[in-house]
C-alpha cells in the first residue's frame, strides 16, 4: 500500500473518532481500552508477519480514531467554563459575573441594536478570578459603535441560548465557537476598571493585522457604494465581501428560493469557480503552473481582503485545494489534500464536522467538482459549448449533486427552478466579481474611475438580479420536503455507488 493512501485512511479515521464523538459521550475508561487493544494488535502483529502490515495498520487506524475522540473531548472541556456560570441562580437570582476580554469580530449593527462576539480572557466572579480563552456573544445597543479588538470589561449576567421558531440557534452560535450569551450588560472600557490579564504577542498581532484589515474592508465597501447605484451595491459586496446587511429582504428570499444563496457566501463553491474561472484565463496566456501561483496570490489576497474570518478560510482552501488539483493535473493527490485540510480544520476545532453547516456543504462541494464533474465532462464531449453554458451546467450539477441531500436534510426545501437559475447566472460571476473589484479599487484610488467601471458592474448586477428575482417570484419555485438521517445516509451511498462505476467506467 503507497503511504499516501495509508495517510488518507489515518486522516478518515480521526475524523471519523471526531465524528462518533460529537455525538457519543466516551469516557476515559473506553478510550483507555480501545488504546490498549489497538496496541496489542500492533504487537502481536510484530510477531506474526503474515499479519504484520494488516495488523499494524489496523492497529494505527483504531489510535488515530482515539486520539479523534480525544481531541473532541479536550476541545469541548476547554471551552465549557463560562457554561458553569449561566443560568445559575443563587437566593433567587442570577449570578453577576465580570468579563474582561477584547471584541472578535466585525460588530452586527441592526438599528438601535448591535451585538458582537466577545473573546473573554478572564473571569470575576465574587472576587475569585479565572483565566479563560472562550467566545461568548454580548446583545447590547449600537451606541457607542464598538470595533474588532477593542478591550472592554463586561459586567453582567450570562445565559445559554435557547433554539427559537424551528431554528436550531444553538447550533448556530456552536459553530462559531460560542456557548452563551449576554444581553445588555454594563460595558466599560478595560482602562476603566482593574483588568488583570495581559494579551501574549499572538493575540496582540492578530489584533493589530485584523484592525488594518478590516479598516482595508470598509474602505473597500465605502468605495463600491460611492461607485454602483443600490442595491447593486449592496449585491457586489455580498459576493465579494459576504456582507448581506443592506440588501434587501425580498432579495434575499428570491436567493433562498432559487438556492442560489451561495453566491452572496464566501463559500467553498464560489470561490471554486473564481479560481477555476482565473486559471483557465491564465492558462492562455502563460505556463500553467505559473498561472496556478498567480491564482494562488490573487485567493490569498482575496481572502485578506473579506477579513479572513474562519468561513473564508475554510472556503479559500477548499479553493486551493481544486486549483492544485487541475494546476498540476494531480486528481489522487487532491484526494489526500481534501482530507489533509479537513482534517486540520476539524482539529483546530472540532465542532466545525457535525456542527457548522457550511464546512459541510463546502467540503461536499469541491468533492463534486474534483471527482464528479470529470466523469460527466468526458460523456458529454459530443455537447457543444455554447458561451460557457456547458461548462457552467456540468460543474453546477456535479456540486449541487453531492449537496442537495444535505440541503434538504438542514433546510427542508428543494428549489424546482436552481439548476436553471444557477446556469443563467453562474457564468457571468467571474466578470461580475473582477469588475466589482476592480470598481471599488478604483474608487479608492478615483472616484470617477470607480463610477466608470461601475456602469458595467449596474449591466452586469442588473441582470443577474433580474434573472434570480424572476424565478424566485414563481408559485413552484421551491416546495418543502423532509427526510429523515437514514434517508440521507441511503441518498449518499446511492451517489457514492453512481460516482464510482462512472469513474470505473470512464
């Protein structure tokens, strides 16, 4: 067996003790067991050599499936100290706490109210302090305006989330590595009160680089609103920043109905296509794996400029993974390195395999892309390309083919018209996405110029908002199913099966 494959199998089965761990609680005491079987079959297959290399790759499957579980448990364990405190009453009333920590994130500023995730660094509680490292989410009004790493001290009463109206919220805020909550607390800034903790140098840094960065960002967004008329503007932002504040309600349920929602993600899919779509522009031009670093450079960059928040990572290196695959013609390789990334993403932080949504969906995604759409493309050579429409249908089908369980498992509806939607809009993104770029860049740099190039961005916007309303205003756009977990593991073993003799066959 080549020792890439007995690295994909290890990487599958940490995830897989991830996975069974997320749901099972796994005492010590069956860790303790399960490790001292997979040793002794690691030894006794030292002696037995007939069984040698079976025995020991078993025997290192089962450690890698433990050390899953393990990291699971230590990840969660790390991050349940401010859950001991919510809640919790004493006399009647609720426990005051004191948390001193810094601002993580862009705040959501909605009207009069804002909130915003808060990385609390220490815990009072009664004067006995703790040193915490955990998020938790403060609901408070949006004056002042509070900023991504400000240092404050928030005094009052956590509180576990609650699932509200069919939406699992809970889940919602675990993906985002939160546990609890605190709504309209008594906030000061950490100067005014006795704060003890000192940041170390990391979080100094990443404090200072995402300050510059989100400064670049609403410079940016400032920029395309100055340059493109609304809600065009509000649109280009959406799909090149992921900010969806300012458009339009209506809008945004003509993108659900139609399940072209992704577009206005910074999600694995989409920049998929940004980065296929560059690199088949590159490669007329030049050497292809000189057109597969500029590629690189350009999603890098990319991703800098939306924040780099821990969904445009994640949506940035399924990119990356695709574009290694078709830039250096690799498709086993890229096998290995989809496993690789998730498996690095998921020890970082656990929650993100059963529990973050769009990590799923992404990592589906790309799958499709890489091992579906080649398999379709070679039985459809007869099919003449016509402005990029058969290319943009068979890749929107080899993604949405791999997905679309799982969006109705989590959503449970199906849109009737999102292949045609998706075919309709989907080819003009890349030109979209460079002329909306390039429209803030140069009203940053020229105001006119900016305006200039917006008027081909309004064309383009016009249409594609056009298109998506159109089918979204339609009675039998989309209708609710439901299926069960069982019906969704049979759905994927049926695909599974059918990607397999396609590829077996080709």
């Amino acid at each position: 067996m080549h020792k890439s494959q007995i690295l994909f199998y290890l990487i599958v089965a940490f995830l897989v003790g991830v996975f069974v761990a997320s749901f099972l609680l796994i005492s010590q005491t069956w860790i303790l067991v399960f490790l001292i079987f997979a040793i002794g079959l690691i030894a006794v297959s030292g002696y037995r050599r007939a069984y040698s290399r079976r025995g020991l790759l078993a025997g290192a499957i089962l450690i890698a499936t433990v050390f899953g579980i393990i990291r699971f448990n230590s990840f969660n364990l790390d991050n349940s100290i401010l859950n001991q405190f919510a809640d919790v009453e004493v006399g009647g009333k609720g426990i005051q706490v004191i948390l001193n920590g810094y601002v993580d994130n862009e705040p959501d500023v909605n009207g009069l109210k804002s909130q915003f995730i808060f990385r609390v660094m220490e815990l009072v509680v009664s004067d006995k302090i703790f040193n915490v490292n955990e998020r938790t989410l403060i609901r408070t009004n949006s004056f002042p305006a509070r900023q991504f790493g400000d240092r404050l001290s928030i005094t009052g009463f956590l509180e576990m989330p609650q699932n509200f109206s069919g939406f699992d919220y809970i889940q919602y805020l675990k993906n985002k590595d939160v546990r609890t909550i605190m709504s309209f607390p008594k906030v000061n800034a950490a100067h005014d009160t006795l704060a003890y903790y000192e940041l170390e140098f990391f979080e100094r840094t990443k404090i200072s680089l995402y300050k510059k960065i989100f400064g670049l960002k609403d410079r940016f967004e400032l920029a395309v609103k100055k340059s493109i008329t609304e809600p065009y503007a509000a649109y280009i932002n959406g799909i090149l920043l992921g900010s969806r504040q300012d458009i339009p309600q209506s809008i945004k349920d003509a993108f659900n109905k139609t399940s072209t929602s992704h577009i206005l993600a910074i999600s694995g899919y989409n920049i998929t296509i940004i980065a296929e779509s560059l690199l088949a522009a590159l490669v007329l031009v030049m050497r292809r794996r000189r057109a597969f670093w500029i590629s690189v450079v350009v999603i890098l960059f990319f991703t800098i400029l939306t924040g780099a928040s821990a969904s445009v990572v994640r949506a940035a290196t399924m990119g990356l993974l695709l574009l290694f695959a078709n830039g250096y013609g690799r498709l086993y390789d890229a096998r290995n390195g989809i496993a690789l990334a998730a498996g690095l993403m998921v020890f970082f932080n656990p929650f993100v395999l059963v529990f973050d949504i769009g990590f799923q969906l992404s990592f589906l995604a790309v799958l499709g892309l890489i091992y579906f759409y080649p398999a379709m493309e070679m039985r459809a050579k007869k099919i003449p390309e016509v402005a990029g429409l058969k290319e943009s249908l068979l890749m929107t089908i080899s993604a949405q083919t791999l997905v679309f369980p799982l969006i109705i498992y989590y959503f449970h509806q199906v849109s009737l018209v999102s292949l045609l939607a998706n075919v309709l809009v989907l080819p003009l993104m890349p030109l979209t996405m460079l002329f909306g770029f390039l429209a803030g860049v140069g009203g940053m740099i020229f105001a006119p110029l900016g305006r200039a190039i917006g008027l081909l961005v309004l064309g383009l916007g016009t249409y594609q908002l056009e298109v998506i309303k159109w089918f979204g205003s339609l009675s039998f756009a989309a209708i609710n199913v439901s299926i069960k977990w069982f019906t969704l593991v049979g759905a994927y073993a049926i695909i599974i099966f059918v990607i397999w003799r396609l590829r077996r066959n080709k």
